[in-house]
C-alpha cells in the first residue's frame, strides 16, 4: 500500500535531511492550517491534518525515520520484518478499526468518529413556563421570563485559564484531543482512534484554572428576558428563542430556550382551535318574541338581533369574532348556543297569567300533575 501514501517528507513540506527544529517547525505551521477545531465540516482539512500527524509522529522519532528512509513506508509498519517481509501474513495494511466500524455503526466505535469534546459544541436547551390569560392568548403580549443558565465566564472569556495565563496545547495528542493506539500481533495490525488519557480528548491542558469558573469556561446565571409571546398562541404550546440557551463550548453556538406556555381558563369562553364558544342565556319571552342582545366577545361587546321563536340550543355565528391564527393569516369564528331560562318562584298571578296563555294554546292540563295529565289525555284520545 505504499504507493496509495505521500513521502512525509513532501507533507511536511521539508527535505530529506530537515533537522528536529525545522521538522517542528513545519508540523505546528500545518497542524495550527488543518486543525478541525479551525476548519469545522471540512473534510479535506481533517485529512490533511491527520496526515501531518502522521508523517510527523515518524519522522520525529529517530528509529522510525531511519527505518523509514531506508525502507519507506513499509519499513514504518509494525509487522515489517527486514528479512523476511511481513511475518509470513498477507499485507493488510493499517487498519484502522474506528473508521471500519464506524462505516457500520456511526462512528461510535473507539470513542472515535467526531465525538471529541474539544470540537465546537452547541449549549444546551433551556426551559422555562409562562402563564398568560385568555385574552393575551388571543391578541399576543410582552411578558418577562426568569431562566437558569450558562454563560460565558466573564473574567476568563470562555478560555477557563486564570487571567494572564494560556492552556498548553497537548504534547499527546498536539490539540486533536484523540489519540491513536496501534496493536498487532501474528502478522496482523490494526488502530484504533480513542480520547486522550492525558488532556481527557480536550486538546489542551490547564495549569491555573480560572477561579471563577474552576476551568470550565462558563458559570451559571439567573437572567430576566423579555419575550414576545404571538397572537394566536394555544395551551401546551411553546416560544422557541434561538440562540437564548446555554453557551456553546470550543466556539460551538449557545443553545435554544423553550418557553411553555399555559393559558388560563376563562369564565366564559371555550376555545377550540381559532374558534370561541360560549353559551347565552334569554328569557322565555325573549326567545319567543325576539330581541336584541349585547354578546360578549374577546373584542368587546356586539349587537346581535335574536329572531323570534328561537329555540334552546340554537347556535349562531359571530364571523371572524375568534382567535387571530398563529401564522397571522385571518380569524377564526364565535359560536353562540342560546340557553332558555325557564322562570321560577312565580306568585298567583304570575301563574294564572301562564295558564291562560296555555289555554290560548290549547293546553288544557296546564298547571297540573303532568303524569296525571297525560293519562287524562291518553283516555279522552281514546274515547273519541
């Protein structure tokens, strides 16, 4: 395979015979070029940047280089025998389990397969709950919501390094924060890609933490936020504010907040969707001869014309007298069901008054028992 690898001296981009010093040199220039951490989402860059590492780790190691300018890139390889080839086992090459793996299961293999804590990484998402009333609900409104969360640490700037002070970068794993491990045995060799033990896959190491933070590069706070809740906005519904969450690490985005909303019942309104309900309630006398009424909506009182001979249960139609639609794009309708009232505690004449009206009905049984009645009527039926 050695035809499929460049000559680390051409990654490098140095000669043969470069001394330790300018070998260093030429790997900080190109590792500080290709880091992830510097090139997020590039792949051509994290390539290279493990190709200098690699050319890098044997050319800086004196046996290894000799080997290697003596043999190539075969004489670097661990089952490589000078007499005798490869240990009488077919030539596999460098396999490298965590890349094999992670093909088929995502890159989970070997702590691996960009899971390096020191890559940007979005905060985390912050809840809250707010609760508003049914009118504020409908036309939408300002309310100021207390959260919990991260943020940058004002004294270190994120860094987590006390002030006046650096992190070094990791002599393991030189900032990668991931650290390769090769095995081999019966002819057989393969790696593995694993965080590293020393800076614990943060690719730096702190010496004097920031006492404020204790290293971590953010503290948590309490912070008052003015927020917008929309027209339109139902029960078990949420704000989302991007960007308004816990703060990113490694240069990554803050997070979201969440915002729950919880509306409050209303004495008289239902909501169902866009749409408002409620009942009213008129008199017998209304109902039968008509009137004019006032009904309550989420905008105020309107006038309504109840035409005579209603009758109980009626639903009528308030058009575009609903909730406003969360997108903005029109109303919703009022739905108005009609409730007789049936009189109570009438005196005598009040009675004598409906038992004549009765009468003019031909009701002749008004006022009586009205099982009494009804097989009074059922008899006389019978007779005729």
């Amino acid at each position: 395979m050695e035809d499929q690898k460049r000559d680390y001296y051409e990654v490098l981009g140095v000669s043969k015979g470069a001394s330790e010093d300018e070998l260093k040199r030429a790997y900080r220039k190109l590792a500080k070029k290709y880091h992830p951490d510097l090139n997020p989402g590039d792949k051509a860059a994290e390539a290279s940047f493990k190709e200098v590492n690699e050319a890098y780790e044997v050319l800086s190691d004196k046996d290894k280089r000799a080997r290697y300018d003596q043999f190539g890139h075969a004489g670097v390889d661990p089952n490589f025998n000078p007499n005798g080839g490869f240990g009488g086992f077919t030539d596999m090459g460098d396999i490298d389990l965590g890349d094999l793996f992670g093909s088929f299961f995502g890159g989970g293999f070997g702590g691996g397969g960009g899971s390096r804590r020191n890559a940007p990484q979005k905060g985390e998402t912050v809840r809250a709950g707010v609760t508003i009333t049914f009118e504020e609900a409908a036309f939408g409104c300002e309310k100021e919501v207390t959260v919990n969360r991260t943020e940058q640490c004002d004294v270190c700037k994120g860094t987590g390094c006390a002030p006046g002070t650096t992190a070094e970068v990791c002599p393991d794993c030189h900032g990668s924060g991931t650290v390769r491990i090769q095995r081999g045995g019966g002819g057989f060799s393969f790696s593995t890609t694993t965080s590293c033990p020393k800076c614990r896959g943060t690719g730096k190491l702190i010496h004097q933490p920031c006492k404020t933070c204790g290293g971590g590069g953010t503290v948590r706070k309490q912070k008052k936020l003015a927020v917008t809740i929309p027209a339109g906005i139902d029960d078990g519904q949420a704000v989302s504010l991007r960007g308004q969450g816990g703060a990113g690490r490694n240069g990554g985005p803050a997070g979201d907040l969440l915002i729950g909303v919880t509306v409050k019942p209303h004495p008289i309104f239902r909501r169902e969707g866009t749409s408002v309900y409620m009942d009213q309630s008129v008199s017998f006398v209304q109902a039968a001869l008509g009137d004019e009424l006032e009904i309550p909506t989420i905008d105020g009182k309107v006038k309504w014309n109840l035409p005579e001979g209603t009758q109980p249960g009626t639903t009528f139609r308030l058009s575009g007298k609903g909730i406003p639609s969360l997108n903005g794009r029109g109303r919703g309708n009022q739905y108005v069901t009609v409730k007789v009232q049936v009189p109570t505690n009438l005196n005598k004449e009040q009675k004598e008054s409906l038992r004549a009206f009765a009468a003019s009905m031909g009701e002749e049984h008004a006022g009586g028992d009205p099982i009494k009645n009804f097989f009074e009527n059922l008899g006389n039926k019978k007779k005729k």
